[in-house]
C-alpha cells in the first residue's frame, strides 16, 4: 500500500497537490529528523505562537479556521478548546489520541512515522492553548515503529529547546509523554483512552462530565486526533481564512482518506474535503478503478462503523454534511471498495465479528446486542433461506 499523496500527473493533480499541507513532506526520508523538519519551516508556528500570541487567540484563529476533529466525530476543534474552565485550580492536560483501529484507517501512523515532530508541534501549540504543561501522546500498542519514532522525535525536540523548560525563553514549560496503549480498539475512544492511561481497563465513561471539565485524573483534559493536531501548526503559520478558503464551507480544509479494497491503487490520499468519491476511486491519480475492471458493489465511506454506499451513490462528496445527506458518516476517513464478487453478509459478518470481540463488555447494548447481530447474521450466512430473511425470528439464534 501507498502512504503517499496523490502522483502529480496532469496539472489537475499537480493543482491539488500545492493546496496540500499534511502530505507536503512524507515522502522526504529525512523529514522525521528534527533539523530537517526546522528547514522546511517546522517550529516556526511554535515559535510565533510563544512569542506572540496569547492562549485565547490560538483558540480564536483555530475556531475562525473551521477545523473539526478527524478521529471520526467531526467536532469543531478550537470550540472544544474553548470547554476547558478558565478558572480552574486544577493542571490540565492535552492527549493526542494515536490508537488508531478502526478496520481500514492507516493514516495517523504515516504522519507519525513520517512527520512526526508536525504532530508534536501541533500538540505543543493545543496544549498553550488551553495552559497545559503536560502532554501524553497515546499510541496503538501494536505501532512498534511509531512509537520508536514518536520517542525519538520527542528526545530531539527537547534537545532542540522546543519542548521542557522555559521554551524559547518565553517562561513557558512543557513536557510530553509517549505512552504505548493497550491494544483495544475500545481505547481510541477518549473515555476509555483516559481510563487506560490511567492504569484502568480500558472501558468508557459515562459523560457528563465531559473530558474537558474533568478527565485525566479528573482534571480538565483536552483530546485531540493526530491528524487534527497536525494541521494547527498550518493554521498558525498561514491563517484561518487560508485554511477556510479550502475544503467546503462548513467542512473547511483538507481530510487524509485512507482507500484499501478492490481498488487498483489502494493507498493514503490527502484531498480538500468535498472531493468527489466517486473521483477518489476511479480516477488514475487516486484509487484508478476497480481491480480486476470488475463491477462495484459497494463502498463503505468512513471505516467500518459506517453504513455502506450501493453503486449509484458515490457520486458524492467526502465531507461531514454530504456524506450524511446521503445515509453514511465521514468517520475516520477509511474508504474501503468492495466489487461484485463480494459477499456483503460475510462482509457484514467479519465486520460484525471485530466489534463483538472489541467490545470492552460495560454497556448492555453493546456487549450483548453485538453478540446477538453476530448469530443473526451467522445464520443468514451459514444456513438461511429466503422465509428467514422475511422472518427473522424463525432464527434458532443459540445453534450454528
């Protein structure tokens, strides 16, 4: 798989590529060394932000901008800044949140093991933000290479001055933690993640309160996706009105789509949100049609845990509002084609299976009705006929 951006072939792709921020440096093998990374600008936006700008204007001009979470919610970034309380006795913290395991996203790893000090940067201009010190980057256990380049991005940072104490000789401290996770898919979402920082099981919380008023060792808490957390430095440096000039109006700026499947160029593509999905896998400077030039049969738009997309669907646009118009959610941005010789039950099947095993079991719904929908679609599978189908309680739901 390609972890690129998209070939510059013609000058449309080439067009689109000069808009690009995230994917500027990836495929530049020296750009996860901290020299590298301070000559094509890294740290300039830090630099700005302790120089001179104060934390309630890093929150304006990330709000301005428009720039919403790209774990998977979509929720407006400097406006969950803003949650924090400002007169709060307690530290506060800001997490990057790295576990990234919903079935088809591999994005957040290539900004780690390719740009890592962006992601430190941006976490370091969040953290100002809402009068942190301390900051943990939270990584998927099983990102071995991600975690051993996020460390040594850290170690160079602090040698470099951008991280520890008084940074730039500004009287401002920060420190940063890089903690491996649990190995749960439960643990990327922020609750669990706290609870599993923490040394606890990885379970959700019931909220409220939320993460921003009481999270980590129920302080107010920040947590922020990486690839949102990438994108600040950006912000900072070129403006709000620069970042809302791209993407859609209420989906501003630019989404890495992670496309696997039945295409013939599976990889990881960075493009303004509202581009066209039907573009994203069929044209030769993304996915290049369906392997094999067999017929689609179906796309899931945003990882696993959103509602597919039939054929006559996906000419549609891949931002928040688009997407939702037409049945489905953005979500994490994993794009993943399916083409005619696809079963969709087993498809369903699998799927449904990786969500009852990932169940961390709290919830009623969760850790019986994944259960349930997993024999349900088991018998369709295995030994279904037609009545069934109609009649779904003539299942005998307890016998495989």
């Amino acid at each position: 798989m390609s972890f690129y951006s998209p070939v510059t072939t013609n000058a449309a792709a080439a067009a689109q590529s000069e808009k690009l921020h995230l994917f500027n440096y990836v495929e530049k093998p020296d750009q996860v060394q901290v020299d590298a990374f301070e000559s094509r600008g890294g740290y300039t936006a830090w630099r700005k932000v302790l120089s001179s700008m104060k934390p309630d204007e890093v929150i304006a001009e990330v709000k301005n901008s428009g720039l919403r979470g790209r774990g998977g919610a979509g929720f407006p970034t400097g406006m969950k800044w803003g949650f924090v309380p400002k007169g709060s006795p307690k530290p506060r913290y800001l997490i990057c949140n790295a576990d990234e395991s919903e079935p088809g996203t591999c994005k957040d790893r290539v900004l780690m093991e390719r740009d890592p000090h962006a992601i430190l940067e941006g976490m370091a201009i969040a953290s100002f933000a809402i009068g942190s010190h301390l900051m943990f980057c939270y990584i998927r256990g099983e990102f071995g290479h991600s975690i051993e380049v996020m460390n040594k991005a850290a170690d160079e940072a602090y040698a470099k001055g951008h991280l520890g104490k008084n940074i730039y000789d500004s009287g401002y401290d920060l420190e940063v933690v890089i903690h491996t996770g649990g190995g749960a898919y439960i643990c990327g979402e922020e609750t669990a993640l706290l609870n599993s920082l923490e040394g606890e099981r990885g379970m959700s919380r019931i909220r409220p309160p939320f993460p921003a008023i009481e999270g980590l060792y129920a302080c107010p808490t920040i947590v922020n996706n990486v690839e949102t957390l990438a994108s600040v430095p950006h912000i900072i440096n070129r403006g709000a009105d620069w970042y809302k000039s791209l993407g859609t109006e209420k989906s501003p700026g630019t989404k890495i789509f992670s496309l696997s499947g039945h295409v013939k160029r599976p990889g990881n593509y960075e493009v303004e949100l509202g581009f066209s999905l039907k573009d994203l896998i069929y044209s030769p400077e993304y996915g290049g049609g369906i392997l094999g030039d067999k017929k689609l049969k179906g796309v899931i738009p945003g990882g696993a845990s959103t509602p597919f997309l039939m054929p006559d669907m996906i000419d549609v646009g891949l931002d928040y509002e688009s997407l939702t118009s037409v049945g489905s959610m953005l979500g994490s941005g994993a794009v993943i084609v399916f083409h005619e010789e696809t079963c969709i039950v087993w498809t369903i099947l699998k799927l449904i299976h990786f969500f009852r095993h990932e169940s961390c079991g709290k919830c009623t719904p969760c850790r019986q009705g994944t259960g349930w929908l997993e024999q349900v679609i088991h018998a369709i599978e295995c030994r279904a006929e037609a009545g069934d189908i109609v009649h779904g309680s003539r299942f005998r739901l307890h016998h495989h």
